[in-house]
C-alpha cells in the first residue's frame, strides 16, 4: 500500500507544530517509500543564536541511532571472510570473556557486558578492550537480556578491525554509505564539520521523574547508572559538541547524519532498493533474536542483530509502537529523540534528526506522533 500525500501532509502538521508547542529548535524528517524519497524536510536553526539556518543538509550526531549501520558493518565485514552471525565471537576475538557466544548474542545485547568494572575512557580503544576481556558477565549466556548503552561500540569494533584491519567507521564508508551516497558517518572528517548542528540537553518532565528508568539513570550505583558510565567519558552533551566526539567514529554513539542518509539506509536494510549488504546481512538485522525484560532499560525490549523491534505481549500485539504498526519492523533510536526504521511489510522507512534533545530513553511524542500520521492511512 503506498504512503498518500495526506499521511505526509500531516507528518508535516506535527513536524510544525513541533516547534510551535514543544520547544524544537532545529530538525529534519524523511520519507521513504519503494525506492523513492517521498519527504525532505528541515527547518529551524544550528544553534540558539540562530547563526546557521538548518537545512536538509544539516549534520547533527544521532547517538545510539548509530547501532544498527554499525551491525551492518561487522554483518558484512564477517561475511567477506565466510563467517556469519552464527560464528563464536571468540573464532575472531580469543580473548572475549563470554564462551560459547556467537556474534547474534553480541549483537542482540545478550552476552552480559553492559558494564565495565576496570575504568577506561571510551575514547581509548584498547583500554576499552583489555577492560572488556576482563569483565565477569553480569548475567549467564541464555539468560536473557540487558541493553549495551556505550560498550556495544568496542564490542563491534574490535571484531571489525580483527577481520578487516580497518576501524569500522571507514569500513562502513568503504562498503556501505560511500557505495549508498549516505551522508551518514562513523568518523567525520574535518571538512564536513561546520555544517554540524550544536546539541542542547533536555529538560526533564514529569514523566521522566516518574520513569523507573530515569530514577535508576540518575541514582549512584545502579546498574543502568553503571551501564550508561561505562566506558567513561564524553558523557555531557556539551562534549559531544566538540570535534574530537565526531571524528572519534565510536560506533555505539558516534554517529553524525542527515535524516535523509538515515531514512536511505533503511531503505537498503529492507530491501527496497539496491543494497551492497546481502540478503543474509538484511535477514540478520531483520531477524528477531530476544525479547525480554530488559536489565538496563527496565522495560520490555526486542533485539536482532543489532537493530530493534516493538516487543510483543503474549498475544502477539505490540506493547509500543515506535516502529510503526508492522511486526517486522526495525531500527534504533538515539539519545534525545532522534530515530530511523525501516518496515519491510509495506516498503516504507522514516528518519528524524533534531538538536533540542528530550531525555527520555524512548523517542517522545515530537517523533511518535509523526510515526503515527505516517502510517495512518495504511
């Protein structure tokens, strides 16, 4: 069923109405459907002093939005040596500290390695790595899972730079974004940086205070502290304004795109246009792989290999519908409202990038509400 120009026109209404009545500063949504770019919209401005007009061509860091991208390219990278998802993380990496693990619990959040009991700052590497390797995990393979806020990055990276000798962020422009035209980076290189936006913290809201989430986000000790604190570093948004944070090309939050580029790579994830990723790479993020409570997020939450879907109650009917009303549905948001999916069901994939960040872990209703006019006559 194809997207109409109504659904569009009332994405529009509450992108507008975003800046009317809740504070948006500067962002972009896009639209895709079979192949083709429906809509490409920005408006606003880079920063509060209003300096920069934001355009469709704006640039503005997308945090954990950069999961799944970053999946594709460990997915790929195994690929080009004959491996898959099912390979044992340690064939790769002897020294990763969960036996019996294959690269589909790395990815889906299962191996127990949320939080890092040995310090290491999240822009050194290989302290990263020698902390990893010696982390007792915090949960029993098989038991469940617990969402990896900033490890996931080592976690994937160091798998890539072993199979390929190149740190993951130029892989995927090698093999994923340059082949696409993504304006989408994993290390963002010195002639791109003034068409970046600044970030500002969110406030938080009621709803956040009551959250068991946040309670636990903001209390000393907790293990969703921990998880959040682990590796340390770059933890103020303030840092993320800098240009050490974009060239860094951390693969769990490093990330810097337009919608557009966002909304295109899911296009390619699902399928609707030309992809350098295979078919055993889509079905790989597509493919469920856990759904459970989740130890970190304090919440229900479905992983594949490395994207997300709307949990299920037992009846099989969604419990969120940040991905739309398909099943199949996947993406990742980010920290502070940003969001991309795909939906291979109906052909369609949507991106939402901003600068005025919210604080909830899940995209608010400055996104969902777009989802919602997006699908509402399909």
């Amino acid at each position: 069923m194809a997207v109409s120009p109504s659904a569009l026109g009332k994405v529009i209404e509450v992108f507008e109405r975003n800046f009317r009545d809740r504070g948006e500063l500067g962002a972009s949504v896009s639209v895709w459907w079979q192949g083709t770019e429906l809509l490409s919209h920005g408006h606003g401005w880079c920063e509060r002093e209003m300096q920069r007009e934001w355009t469709e061509r704006t640039l503005v860091p997308v945090y954990s939005a950069t999961k799944v991208p970053a999946a594709a390219t460990l997915l790929m990278a195994l690929e080009s040596r004959g491996l898959d998802e099912e390979t044992p993380v340690a064939e790769v990496w002897p020294g990763f500290p969960v036996k019996g693990a294959g690269f589909h619990h790395l990815l889906s959040h299962q191996c127990g390695l949320p939080v890092l009991d040995h310090k290491a700052h999240v822009l050194e590497h290989d302290s990263v790595v020698e902390a990893i390797e010696s982390q007792i995990p915090a949960w029993a393979l098989g038991d469940g899972h617990g969402y990896h806020p900033r490890t996931f990055g080592a976690l994937v990276e160091e798998p890539v730079r072993r199979l390929t000798g190149m740190p993951l962020g130029e892989c995927w422009r090698k093999f994923i974004a340059e082949p696409l035209g993504l304006d989408f980076w994993i290390g963002l290189p010195e002639s791109e940086w003034p068409r970046v936006a600044r970030l500002y913290p969110g406030k938080a809201g009621k709803d956040d205070l009551a959250d068991a989430f946040y309670k636990q986000l903001t209390t000393s000790g907790t293990f969703t502290r921990r998880a959040f604190s682990s590796p340390r570093g770059l933890h103020a948004i303030h840092e993320m304004n800098e240009s050490r944070a974009w060239a860094a090309g951390l693969p769990a939050l490093g990330g810097i795109t337009t919608a557009s580029a966002l909304a295109k790579f899911y296009q390619a994830a699902i399928g609707s246009i030309r992809s350098p990723m295979s078919p055993s790479v889509l079905h790989a993020l597509a493919t469920l792989r856990s759904s459970a409570e989740d130890r970190v997020l304090l919440r229900p939450t479905a992983f594949t290999c490395g994207a997300q879907r709307d949990p299920l109650d037992p009846s099989g009917r969604k419990l969120r519908h940040i991905y739309g009303p398909s099943v199949s549905a996947f993406g990742h948001p980010g920290a502070g409202g940003s969001h991309g999916f795909g939906d291979p069901e109906t052909g369609v994939s949507f991106a939402y990038v901003m600068n005025q960040m919210d604080l909830s872990v899940m995209p608010g209703l400055k996104c969902v509400e777009m989802v919602e006019a997006l699908f509402s006559e399909m």
